[in-house]
C-alpha cells in the first residue's frame, strides 16, 4: 500500500491508525457474507468493550471514550436487530448488565475468526517472524500503558 499520508503526518497514531481501519474495514465488510448484514464497523465500539458475562452501559461508554447517550444508541440499535439484551446487574439489582444473545455471540465468534483471518494474510504478507515480533512489541506496549500511567504523565 502506497503512503497515504505526507511524511510530518507519519506519526505513532497514522501508523496505529492505518492498520486498525484496514483491519475494520476487511472484518466489517465481510460480515454480510456471514450472514451479518446490519452490523457496522460503529458497532465494534460495544462489541469490542463488552465483558463475557455483560457490562453496564456507563461502563462500555466510558471504555469507548463516547457519551452514554452515543452508546445507548448503538446498545439499543443492536438490542432491536437481536444481538444484545439486558438483565438486571448481580452486584446491584437497580443497575442493568448488557449482554450478548445467542446471536451477538454467533457474531462475535465471527468477528474473532474475520480477525483471525486478517491477521494471518498480514503474516503472509510482512512474514511470520516480523509478524511474531510486531504482536510481542503490540503486546508489550499494551501492557505498559496499561500499568504504567503513561496517559497521566505531562
């Protein structure tokens, strides 16, 4: 793929950037043949911040970085098409937990294996052993921001 971008632009986030929407791109646009039609690349926003056993919306909001009224939208969009549903939260019975149905978990198993998929043609395309490296440095980075407070640091 040619640069797209002029090279002051090339920064850390174009670079993170450029891999993810192709990657979105590849994943949701195959999702029709899957019988997955209605789903959009907006959706991975709740998709992908959903928790096995169900998460309460401010939560997918906040791991979003949206407003609870945008991710209420995309809960109850994709609560109507049949792939998610809410039941009362087991911790505190005034608070609601969204949850995958059978459906939604039908089409996460899906999206996972379109990843799957994504991923090994870039391993054929770079090479095992830089595709090896790039998910250990990814995997590296991920677990420094997350333990490190980077985000907080002037």
């Amino acid at each position: 793929m040619a640069n797209t971008y002029p090279d002051q632009q090339r920064t850390l986030g174009g670079l993170l950037r450029l891999p993810y929407q192709e990657l979105q791109d590849a994943v949701y646009g195959a999702l029709a043949s899957h019988g997955f039609a209605d789903l959009r690349t907006a959706h991975s926003a709740v998709f992908r911040h959903l928790d096995p056993d169900g998460t309460r919306l401010t939560t997918l909001a906040e791991r979003a970085g949206m407003t609870k009224q945008s991710m209420a939208y995309l809960v109850d969009a994709l609560t109507e098409s049949g792939y998610l549903t809410t039941a009362a939260d087991p911790r505190d019975g005034r608070a609601k937990r969204v949850l995958l149905t059978r459906r939604g978990s039908k089409a996460m198993a899906t999206l996972l294996a379109l990843s799957a998929e994504f991923e090994q043609r870039l391993a054929e395309r770079l090479g095992a052993g830089k595709m090896t490296r790039l998910r250990a440095l990814l995997e590296e980075v991920a677990d420094a921001l997350e333990s490190s407070g980077l985000r907080d640091a002037p």
